[in-house]
C-alpha cells in the first residue's frame, strides 16, 4: 500500500492504517527517543505518547510540510 494513501486513512481515524504505520515507524521514534533519556521503559512510554498525540492530531498532517516522520517526531 502506498504511504500517502495510508496516511489519508490514518487520518480518517482507520484503525488498521494507525497499526501499519506503528509498525512502520516504532522502531525509528523508540530509537530517537531512547537516545535522549536511555532508559527503555520511559521510551517505551513515550513512544506510545507519541503515536496517542498523532492519532489526535492527524488532521495537522501536511505532506506539503513534510515527512510524515519529521511530522511524527516533533
């Protein structure tokens, strides 16, 4: 499946886009965010806190902006 397309239903709040798009992108926020406090449970944490804010605010989303990645980490 095309990524753009993903996210446009990602962000019609479609639950098996928001599990694709998990797995495609934990691995890579849990790293960067492990990098930063070095302990696995409080990245595991915010990691989850990350994907939770996304799904909120999928609507913000602009490819025009961005990768979605860089739209994920900040």
């Amino acid at each position: 499946m095309n990524q753009e397309l993903l996210i446009l239903q990602f962000q019609k709040k479609d639950v098996n886009a928001y599990e694709k798009l998990y797995n495609m992108y934990c691995d890579s926020i849990s790293g960067v965010v492990n990098t930063i406090v070095k302990d696995h449970n409080v990245t595991q944490e915010i990691t989850q806190d990350v994907f939770i804010k996304a799904w909120n605010k999928a609507d913000t989303y602009s490819a025009k902006k961005g990768r979605f990645f860089t739209w994920l980490l900040n």
